[in-house]
C-alpha cells in the first residue's frame, strides 16, 4: 500500500493528514547517511580481526574506530545530536581519569595519553553507536557484521590457517590465532554464539533463514573455544546463554528457548572434556591455580585499601602492582578484574561513576527484553560483566559495541512507545510493511 493510496483512505482524520505531511521530513532528519553507517559496520567488523603483532602504537581496529567517527561526520545530528544517561556517566569517569593521573603526580605520561585516546575515541564511538542503534535494521546488520568477523576468527584459528600454540602459564600450550591472547578470543567467539542463538531463536522470525543453520555455525565456535582453553569465555557463555529461557512469548517458546540453551550448554560441555587443554586447565583451577589472580586480587585490593578515594592513577597502579609481586618476574602487572582496575586506578569516586555507567546499561537491556531484541541484549551484557570479573576489559571494544546495543535497543523501544499510530502507519506504508500488523 502505497503512501498516497492511506493519505487518501484517512485524509479526514484531521490531524493525521499534518501528521503524513511531516513524517517523511522527521524521518530524513533521524536517518543516518549510508557512508555513516557502512563505516560503522566495518568498524564492528575489525574489530574481532584485531592482530596484536604490530608496529603501529594503535591497532586496525583502532584506526577503524578512527575511521568511523570520521565518517559519523555525514550524520552529525544523527550520531551526536541526544547523548544518553550512560554516556554522560562515562564522560564523568574519563574526567576523574584524568584527575586521578594528575593527583597522583603525572607518572608515565605517554603511556597516560595512549590510554587516555582510547577511552576517550571508545566514549565517542559508544555516543554515536547508541543513537545509530536505534534504528532496527542498522542493529541487525551490526550484529550479523560481528557474527560474519567471529566466525572468519574461529575457521582461521580450528584450520589452522592463522593458528599457532603459545604458552599463557601454567606450562600448557593453547592455540591462537592472529596473535590473539586466547581469551580475549574466547570473549569474542562467546558474543558471537549468543549473537547467533538470538538471532535464530531470541525473536519471533529468524534472521538467519532456517533456523538449523545456526547448529553447524555454533559447533564451529565452539570448538575454536575450547582449542584456546579460556576458561572464563566459556562460564560466561554459558551463563548467557540461559538468559534466553526469559525469552519467548508463550510457554512453548520458553520451554523450546531452554531446551536450546541447555543443548548449546551441553554440546559445549561435552567438547570440553574430550580436550585434554580444558581438563589440564579445570585441574588447575581446582588445586587453586587461577593464573595468578589468587595473588593479584588480595594484592590488589590492599593497594585500594592505602588510596581508596582516587587510587594510584591510571598506568602508574599497573607497575606499582608488580612491584608488590617480583616473583612474576613482570615490570607491569594487570589487575585480571574491573572492579580491582577501578578501585586501584581511579579510587572509589572513578569507580562509582564507570560502574553506574555499566548499571545503567544493563538495565536497558532489561527494559529490552520487551522489544524486537528480546533477552539478546541481556544475554551480551551477562557476558560483559563475568568476563569483566576474570579480565580487566575496560578498554574492550567489543564490550563497548554491547554496552550500545542495549541503549539503543531500549531506546529504540522508548520511541516506539511515544510514536502516534498515525506516524506509525505512514512509516509502515513507506516500508512497504503490513500496516494491520
């Protein structure tokens, strides 16, 4: 049905006929430019394709991000037009950064600002992502940008093509690929397994096509996985993956949502123990070997406890760490915990405005669930925050792209709300969309 075939069926609705007037205007003005778009996608893209051996003080994906926020240029009242309650948040933490690196004497000054660029660039790209995420269709198409990056990431690493053993600790050897550390691959392969079940089965139509298809794709993930022996990847995967027994409409949809999560659960379990990486790795966290975050933690909290109000500075607390632990033999040691990275880095008042900031992002993705996202942004946001208590992923892109997604979702499904059923209609028809749906 065309848009002048329903201004003519419901012209004398008084006021709908201003209503149809303006709606192809307002929505020029919140539609972002194709080159805006597609630079986001590419970014998205590199993103899991990170190649750690470089010359370059930035990675690609990095530059990318560059790239992207160049292109945000085309749409500038798109992507910067309304900044979100999270990122004003996030703005507050860079400035306590700052401030915790000039209190605690400016230590390292060029490694401050290599720090201090990241964050800041990761801050913009979270600003624009938002608002770009609103819109459905540039939601699906990330997401199928990043599933189509992750699952190049786990043939080039279970081919062998990009593949090569490396010792992490603990004297085993564990596959990576591109360079990678294995759990930030794990990390990357986890969003990307949930990303496909809520693609398939999170929503009402599949994205996919079938939904078979994403059995194959999900084995392969699986099996990348469990070759680089991230333990952490794989219990916050699974934990993700029953957030999808909240998803589903009606009881038969949830009873089928958690028969799938606990398949992908199970298949993931079962390839687990017939890797002997993963049974040596299991062993040695139960006799206590955690890679050294038994020491580190206790260690590090001991650190917050001497300058709990704005710590020890950005940089500075990663050498001040390994000073307190000489028999890892490393110059600078990382906290292995957000929490622990917050507390020692930018004392209480940093860490009081990043962790609101992850809080607000994780309800979003709460109210989303309501939405055409389902639980899939719940479920990416698990993922976030128990990788984040093995790991410290403050500068993670990819965590990053999730924490947007579940704004935008939530925003998105805000805006719905508040959209008149005219407005509705007249957007539908000039979609070529059902509008008796």
């Amino acid at each position: 049905m065309s848009t002048e075939a329903l201004g003519r069926g419901i012209a004398h609705g008084g006021r709908w006929s201003a209503w149809a007037s303006r709606a192809p205007a307002m929505a020029a003005q919140t539609r972002a430019h194709p080159i805006t778009r597609w630079g986001f996608y590419l970014y998205v893209f590199s993103i899991p394709l990170e190649y750690p051996d470089r010359t370059l003080p930035f990675d690609y994906a990095t530059l990318m991000g560059g790239v992207f926020l160049l292109a945000a240029a085309f749409s500038p009242r798109v992507c910067f037009g309304r900044m979100s309650v999270p990122v004003a948040w996030y703005w507050a933490f860079l400035y306590v950064w700052i401030g915790a690196f000039a209190l605690n004497g400016g230590h390292y000054p060029d490694l401050v600002l290599q720090a201090f660029l990241r964050l800041l660039q990761l801050v913009l790209i979270l600003w624009a992502s938002i608002n770009l995420m609103r819109d459905e269709r540039t939601r699906q198409a990330t997401l199928l940008a990043l599933s189509l990056s992750c699952l190049i990431l786990a043939a080039l690493q279970v081919t062998e093509v990009a593949n090569a053993p490396a010792d992490f600790g603990g004297g085993l050897q564990r596959a990576t690929v591109l360079g990678q550390n294995p759990n930030r691959t794990g990390r990357f392969l986890a969003g990307a397994a949930l990303v496909l079940v809520g693609l398939s089965y999170g929503r009402a139509r599949s994205i996919l096509g079938p939904r078979w298809l994403a059995w194959p794709l999900l084995g392969l993930l699986a099996l990348a996985m469990v070759q680089g022996g991230s333990r952490g990847a794989m219990l916050s995967l699974a934990i993700g993956m029953f957030t999808f027994t909240l998803a589903g409409g009606t009881l038969g949809t949830k009873i089928r949502n958690s028969l799938v999560a606990t398949l992908v659960v199970g298949v993931l379990a079962w390839i687990a123990i017939q890797s002997p990486l993963m049974q040596k790795r299991f062993e040695q966290a139960e006799s206590g070997n955690l890679a050294g975050r038994e020491e580190i933690f206790p260690t590090a909290f001991e650190m917050f406890r001497e300058r709990p109000l704005v710590g020890w500075g950005p940089i500075r607390t990663y050498f001040e760490l390994a000073s307190r632990l000489p028999e890892h033999g490393s110059e600078r040691r990382d906290t292995h915990n957000l929490v622990l990275e917050l507390l020692t880095s930018t004392g209480a008042l940093g860490t009081t405005f990043c962790l609101t900031a992850v809080a607000l992002c994780v309800l979003a993705a709460w109210r989303a669930r309501r939405g055409p996202e389902g639980v899939l942004p719940l479920a990416l946001m698990t993922l976030v925050l128990i990788g984040n208590m093995s790991g410290n992923f403050l500068v993670f892109k990819l965590y990053w792209i999730y924490q947007a997604y579940a704004v935008g979702s939530a925003l998105a499904l805000r805006d719905g709300a508040r959209e008149s059923p005219s407005h509705r209609l007249a957007r539908r028809a000039r979609a070529g969309g059902n509008i008796e749906s």
